[in-house]
C-alpha cells in the first residue's frame, strides 16, 4: 500500500508522474471481427509485439503500478502471456492484473491462467473477463465467427473449475451495449447471471471512437437498466478477497454508471477531470505510447526510450495539462474509472452520492 500512496502523492503534486494504472495491447493478433471493435486494422505479424525484454524495461518503470490492465487483439494467442504476467508480477507488484478474452481458446486460456497462478511469488488478484454482445446467434453475429458463444461458456465453465482452487482468480463477464442489441440485452445478461459461472458482472457502453463525443446511440433507458441489474448481481463481489475493496468496487460502478448516464444523456463535460496522461495511459503491442484509447499514440515508443522518459518528457507534459485544462470527456470505462479512483474530489463525490441514494432508497 505505501508505494501506492506514494506514487499518488508524487502524481498530485506535479513531481514527475507515473501512471497507476496501464493498460497494455499485448498483441494486435485476433481470430475475430467483431462489428462493433475500435481496433481499424488488426496486426498479425507477431515479430512487431513487444518482446519480454522490452516488456522488462517497461515493468521496472513502473514500480508502484496499482492495476494492469491486458487486452488486445486476443491475449491468450500470445503463447508468452504467463511470463509477461511474471515480469510484472516481479517487477510492478500490482494489486490486480486483468485479462480481457472472447474465450474462444478454451484449452489454452485455461492452461496459460493455471500457469499464471502457479507463479512463484504471485500476489495480484487475477480477474479473467469474457466479453458478450449478446447470447447464441445474436454473440456469434456480432463476432462474425459461428460457435464463438458455446467457446465462451465452456472457458467459463473450466475457469469455474479452475477458480474453486485458486482464491485469487475471478472470473468476470463483461456485456456490452451496442446499436441493434438493445431489445435482447437484459435478457442477455439474465441468461449468463443464471448460469452461475461468474464472479461478477460488468458493463460497457458502444461509443465513439474520440474524445468529446459520448455513445448517442444507444437506448439510455436500457442501459440504466443493465447498469442497475449487473450492480446488483456483483453486489458481493470481494475485490483480491478484501471486503472493503469489493465494497468500493460497487460503489464506483454505481457512480460511474450514473455518470456515464449522464455524459450520453448531455454531450457534456460532468465535472470528472480525466486521469489520462497521468495516472492511467496505454501502451499497444507495438511499443507505440498514447494516454488513452481515443487518441493518438503518438507520445513515444517503448522499444526505443524508456517509458518514463517518454511519460515525463515536457511535451507530453503539456499535453497532458491540456487534457485537463480542456475538460476532456468520453464515456470510457477504464478511463473513468481511473480518474475516480485517482482522485481526492471525485472519490468524495462517488461516496456522497452512494450516500443519497441509500438514503433515498429507504424512504
């Protein structure tokens, strides 16, 4: 806990930064083309991916790193993904490392995370998401790839397995929102919350690929909906098995939901200043460095300067100060997240409105 605290006070004080949580595109590789995906052209020369030594480097920069966050592409076609996750484990120590998957590789997903969680000296809180647009047909659809459904719940079914031995994996399932899915989606999540197979539940929203547009089109009276149903399902959840964390997790997912209500529902900024480029940033599979998923990476590259050279040098100082300055917003999970968890006001505004809504709710 104290390099957190440190590192946050660092940040806040305009000492030179390092962002607290990353996400990385461990590869630009994938089996699928789903309809709604922000990726334009996917990569499938695996040469061009970050090798382990470059991803040594990164992790030794960061060593008070509090969530990774790895996607991609597909993670689990990168046959190194448990020695990636050892680097970090060694070198970042962060509290939790997430994997965001379509589940298709059954076999492999399950060895590579049994293998994960065997590490020596493995202490994260290891969260598996499975990503859904819907059930059956209406899943397979919008991945363009038959049969991609079943996969997804027969990975649920052996990660299951998998997590009743080990306290320090959870499996989530992630339901997305887009155009066209609306009327099915709540029956959706019903369906998947009824199997029993997951942890949590979680929720995105389609949006548009830049900054200061939010997702107009999508049905904002079901979302809230699907936002209050997936709340209410990951209720219990415990966050690395800390009741206290869980407990913050509802509460920011109850927040961030209403907030990104709000950011849809008026275009506008909602008072929430964004953490990108400062305490969250991105890395893709090709060593390019971005603060965040909607704009350019254009900031740096991994392979050829140290992250934190690149993190602090003035230029992209600067830019970070007028991301701020501009009063930035987007309807992106992560990145909200980030900034509520980062952040002294917003933190404070999350409990205060959790609070008058308790309270309005026992009336």
């Amino acid at each position: 806990m104290i390099p957190y605290l440190r590192q946050w006070a660092k940040n806040n004080a305009w000492k030179p930064v390092l962002p607290m949580e990353l996400i990385i595109f461990v590869t630009g590789r994938c089996m699928f083309r789903c309809k709604h995906c922000l990726i334009e052209k996917f990569d499938s020369d695996s040469s061009r991916e970050l090798s382990l030594e470059t991803i040594e480097r990164l992790a030794s920069d960061l060593p008070a790193l509090a969530v990774l966050m790895l996607t991609g592409g597909e993670p689990f076609m990168r046959n190194d993904l448990p020695e990636l996750v050892h680097i970090f484990s060694i070198r970042s120590r962060p509290k939790v490392i997430s994997i965001a998957t379509n589940g298709f590789l059954t076999n492999k997903i399950v060895e590579m995370v049994g293998r994960i969680l065997s590490l020596p000296e493995f202490s994260s809180q290891l969260v598996v998401t499975l990503t859904f647009e819907g059930i059956g047909q209406d899943h397979d659809n919008n991945r363009r790839f038959a049969g991609a459904y079943e996969k997804a719940l027969s990975t649920a079914k052996r990660l299951k397995e998998l997590q009743e031995r080990h306290s320090s994996l959870a499996v989530g399932a992630n339901i997305t929102m887009i155009p066209g899915n609306e009327k099915r989606i709540l029956s959706a999540a019903r369906e998947l919350a009824g199997k029993s197979l997951f942890s949590f539940l979680s929720q995105n929203v389609y949006r548009e690929g830049r900054p200061f547009n939010a997702c107009a089109q999508i049905n904002l009276s079901v979302c809230r909906q699907l936002s209050r149903f997936v709340q209410a399902y990951s209720r219990s959840f415990k966050m690395s098995g800390n009741l206290i964390l869980g407990r913050w997790h509802y509460l920011k997912e109850r927040f961030q939901a209403n907030l990104i209500e709000r950011t849809c529902h008026t275009n506008t900024y909602q008072g929430i200043t964004c953490e990108a480029g400062r305490g969250i940033g991105v890395v893709y599979h090709d060593g390019r460095v971005g603060p965040c998923e909607l704009l350019p990476a254009d900031w740096g590259n991994v392979k050829e300067r140290p992250f934190s050279q690149i993190w602090n040098s003035s230029t992209n100082r600067r830019l970070s100060d007028q991301l701020r300055l501009r009063r930035c917003f987007c309807s992106h999970e992560c990145f909200i997240s980030a900034s509520v968890n980062l952040q002294l006001i917003p933190m404070l505004s999350c409990l205060s409105w959790n609070l008058v809504q308790t309270m309005q709710g026992s009336r």
